[in-house]
C-alpha cells in the first residue's frame, strides 16, 4: 500500500471525538433559577401557579406555628398575598402582652393576622372560663369560613393587592391552633372536614395545632406532618422566651 492509500484510509476509519457534553453551566441555564444565585429583590404583587393544597401541621413538639409563619412569610416574599388567623392565643399570665411575629408581618406587605383568642389556656385551670374559650373558639371559626368563602369569590389566579384587606381573598390562609381547639372539645371534627372540603382550588390552607394525630383529615389533607418532641427545655423548667416562643 502507498504513503497516499494509507493516508486515505486512516483519514475514512477516524472516530469523531468531539465532545458535544453539556457544561455545568449549560445545564444549570436549563433549570428555572438559570444558574443564578438568590438573592432578595422588592416585593411585587404576585400570584402562585401551583397554590391549591391543604397542610396539617402537628405534634408534641415545639415548631408547628413557627413552620406556619415561615411559609407564610416566603409565601409574601413571592409576593402573595397571606392571612393568619390565630385562635387560642389570646394571651396569657405567662407572657408579655407583645408577639414578635405580629410586630413582623406589620413590617412586610402582602400578610396580615387577626387574632380570636381567649385570654388564659383552654383547659389549663388558670381562671379562665371554659364557657369563653368555646364561644371565642367558635367565633373564629366562622371567621376562617367567612375568608374561605371570600376566597371563592375571588380570582386566585392574578395577583391580589398587598394592601388588600382579607375579605378581599387571600392566596394563603393559616388557620393557627384550630387543631388545638378540635381536641379540646372546642369544634367538631366533621366541622373542620367540611371546611376544608369548602375551599376553593387555589387556595392553600395551612391548619395547625394539636398534640393528638388528626385522623379525621387523612382523606382531606394533602400534607400531614407531626412534630414530635426529644427534648424541650420547659422540661426542666425554662419559661417561654421572647423571640422564640412568643
């Protein structure tokens, strides 16, 4: 074989070895944050695309309205517009008369809170009477019904205003300790069924509280977590302490 056939040869059995792999940062502009990093940007009104489920939030231990009020919070970063409706919080001899989370959400736009607690603990003998904590417990349910329903009415599809006052509707309800109130006699299971059944498909409702597993949403809830105490230091007797339990 000539010098010229091997060349000829050699040049038609050659592999391509070019290399056509995606870079990382090929990969990564392919992902929904292109690749960049986070960082905070000003608060716009704005509306979810995939908002519609139904948390429960529960347990023994401490953590179920702290994780509430962060997805709350991340919720109004995006823009959306939230609510949080607390009951059984109205106050105690145990803490001071301020919240750390409510003097926050004053500070952010786009959420808001409404507290319809009794003053004192259900249950808990400290002089507070029973017969007020049910009729309080009952008035704040039927507020979560009324905002569930303004929801309905309104288009969770679009952005909402910040300012907008709750009637108006609301991408995220946080209904704070109606859980609690179940297991103390205090509302009905079927009651709370029924609400959630009611909502309207944009909305995601938050629902926290109880120490007792809330069997009766296992067929409404699309995400049930439990939080369960190891170790709490109220155990050795530390008292609530402001800026992390109120």
């Amino acid at each position: 074989m000539s010098n010229d056939d091997s060349h000829t040869a050699d040049t038609t059995n050659a592999t391509d070895t070019t290399d056509t792999t995606d870079t990382a940062d090929d990969v990564r502009k392919n992902t929904p944050g292109k690749g960049r990093k986070p960082d905070a940007r000003t608060i716009e009104p704005s509306a979810p695309d995939e908002f519609g489920l139904v948390q429960v939030w529960w347990g023994g231990g401490k953590g179920k309205t702290t994780a509430a009020l962060g997805m709350g919070f991340r919720a109004a970063g995006h823009g959306f517009r939230v609510h949080l409706l607390q009951l059984m919080k109205g106050g105690a001899d145990s803490v001071e008369d301020v919240r750390g989370e409510y003097n926050a959400i004053a500070a952010v736009p786009g959420i808001t809170y409404e507290n319809l607690g009794h003053y004192g603990w259900a249950g808990m003998r400290d002089g507070s009477d029973e017969a007020d904590h049910a009729t309080q417990a009952e008035a704040g349910f039927e507020r979560a019904r009324e905002l569930v329903a303004a929801a309905g009415e309104a288009d969770l599809s679009k952005p909402l205003p910040l300012d907008g006052p709750a009637e108006d509707g609301v991408h995220m309800l946080i209904v704070d300790e109606v859980l609690y109130a179940v297991s103390m006699g205090l509302l009905d299971e079927s009651a709370v069924v029924d609400f959630v059944e009611s909502k309207p498909e944009n909305l995601e409702l938050v629902l926290t509280g109880s120490h007792e597993r809330p069997d009766y949403l296992d067929d409404v809830a699309d995400l049930i977590t439990q939080v369960k105490m190891e170790k709490h230091p109220f155990e050795t007797g530390q008292r609530a302490r402001k800026g992390t339990e109120y």
